[in-house]
C-alpha cells in the first residue's frame, strides 16, 4: 500500500497528514497543480540512529543515481541529514546525466525543514521559505502542466 495525501482546491482530502508537508502541498494546490504526496520510500526513510544502515548504504536504495526523471534538490546550508557536501555529490551524479534535467540548489542560513518548519512571524524565514517554494512552483510549471 502507497500512502498519499492528495488535495484539489477547493476540495482537500486528507488519506495521511504530515503537517508542514500538508500545508506545502495546499499551496501547491492553491497555484492551480493537482497535488499527491506519496511515500515513494514505502516506509523506509533514512534513520539517523540506525547504526547498521548508515546514510551512504541507505543512499544506494534511494540516492540520484536511479533518477531518470527531471528533479530539482533544493537542501538547506545547515543540515544534518542532507548537508551540503551530500547535495553537491547529488549534483555531480545528475551533472553526469545529460539526459535528465536536474539541478541542486543549496540555500544559505537555512537548517533542515526551513520550508515547511518556519516560524511564520519571522519575516526572513518566511521569504526564505517563499524563495524555495517559488522555485518548486516553477519546476512544477516546467514539468507538470
């Protein structure tokens, strides 16, 4: 089974709700795309604590190299998880395929989340959040319509 959360506007429909990813996706929805949020890692996202399957042999199930769709890989300058040295292999595994259009951005002074995870009341995190949204919104525009 494929867990998503799709939403229409005006109509939403909630299958399994992550809050932050919610709220990413309705406005998503708001700018006219038909939104699903599926777990394309069916249950098995990275997990830190795992010593037994650290990030580069989770990597080999889920990293770029099987991508053969365009994608965009907008990470954060300060992560844990995906930090910028991560991305930048990222970017050099998908500049090696000519054949999928791909990019990875990293923005500066932002941590892990900042896009779904921002203080609303925060003017910078706020536009900061909006710069990453507006760049999802354009590959979308790219590539979904």
């Amino acid at each position: 089974m494929l867990w998503v959360y799709a939403c229409f506007v005006p109509l939403k429909t909630n299958v399994i709700c992550i809050p932050g990813k919610r709220k990413l996706a309705d406005k998503v929805a708001t700018a006219g795309f038909y939104v699903v949020v599926p777990d394309f890692l069916h249950g098995d996202p990275y997990a830190p604590d795992k010593a037994d399957r650290p990030l580069p042999v989770w990597l080999k199930d889920h990293g770029p190299a099987g991508v053969k769709a365009p994608i965009a890989i907008l990470g954060a300058e300060i992560d844990k998880l995906s930090p910028p040295e991560l991305l930048k292999q990222f970017e050099e595994v998908l500049t090696a395929k000519p054949e999928v259009d791909g990019y990875a951005k990293i923005f500066p002074k932002v941590a892990h989340g900042w896009t779904v995870r921002y203080n609303v009341a925060d003017e910078v995190a706020v536009q900061r959040a909006e710069e990453a949204h507006q760049h999802m919104l354009e590959w979308f525009a790219k590539y979904a319509k």
